[in-house]
C-alpha cells in the first residue's frame, strides 16, 4: 500500500471536507438535513473557531478525516469519517493513533456514535474505547 500522509486540515480543504461531511450523514444514517453548500460553510467556520481537523491522504486526495475540539477534561472528537473505497485499510485506526501518540497524549476524549451505526460501534470497541453512558430520546408525537 502507499503510504498514506496525515496533516492538519486548511482552509483549502474544505470544500472536500464539506463533502465528506454530507457522506458521513448520509452514511449513518442522521437527520441533520443540511446540504453540501451549509455543511462547508459550517466546516469553514468550525476550522475558524474552534475545530482542529486532520486529513488522511491517499493518492493525493483526502481518503478520510477526523474533526476534535478541546474541552475541559481533553478533547471531543466530532467527526470521523473515511470514503468507503479506502475502508479497511487502517486510515481510521491510523488517523486515531497519530491524534492519540500526538495531539491527545495522556488526555481524555469523548466522540458520541448513533445508536444505528453498529458499524463505528464495533470500529471504536475494537480501538480500545469503552462505552461511557447512552442517550434516549422520545420523538414528538402529533
């Protein structure tokens, strides 16, 4: 395989990075109806803000991403995201280990999953993270 190349995310990325975010929602499935156009707008100001996003390339294009911010305890991982023709290939693993061994050494991190995507349930298990509490919800009723 050839070697893959993690940086941090720029502003030139985000128009990729907005399109990887309306894959990622539509990939597991959330409500979040925002289109590509918002979703970068959105991505450009997070980056702004209060965002750090790293890229995973592959052949010179973005194969994948993660999105964290700090908190109080460590940091909150957002968005992690690959293009399901480079998955399992340890791009995700390999965004994670390099957060980890650098950015978050020592510190804790939080990420939320939807309950539906058993696929990055199972992902974040077999990384070693442990479930730390579960969310319910009641939809409004007409």
């Amino acid at each position: 395989m050839e070697k893959l190349v993690i940086r941090e995310a720029t502003s030139q990325d985000v128009p990729k990075l907005g399109q990887l975010n309306h894959l990622l929602i539509q990939d597991e499935g959330h409500e979040n109806p925002m289109g590509i156009p918002a979703l970068r707008q959105r991505m450009a100001m997070w980056l702004k803000h209060e965002y750090v996003c790293y890229v995973c390339l592959k052949d010179e294009q973005i194969a994948g991403y993660a999105l964290y911010k700090s908190i109080p305890k460590g940091f909150y991982l957002r968005q992690l995201f690959v293009l399901e023709k480079f998955r399992r290939l340890g791009i995700a693993t390999k965004l994670l280990d390099k957060l980890f061994d650098t950015v978050w050494k020592g510190k804790e991190v939080r990420l939320d999953v939807l309950a539906t995507n058993q696929q990055a349930i199972d992902f974040y298990e077999s990384y070693g993270l442990t479930l730390y509490c579960h969310t319910f919800r009641r939809e409004g009723q007409a």
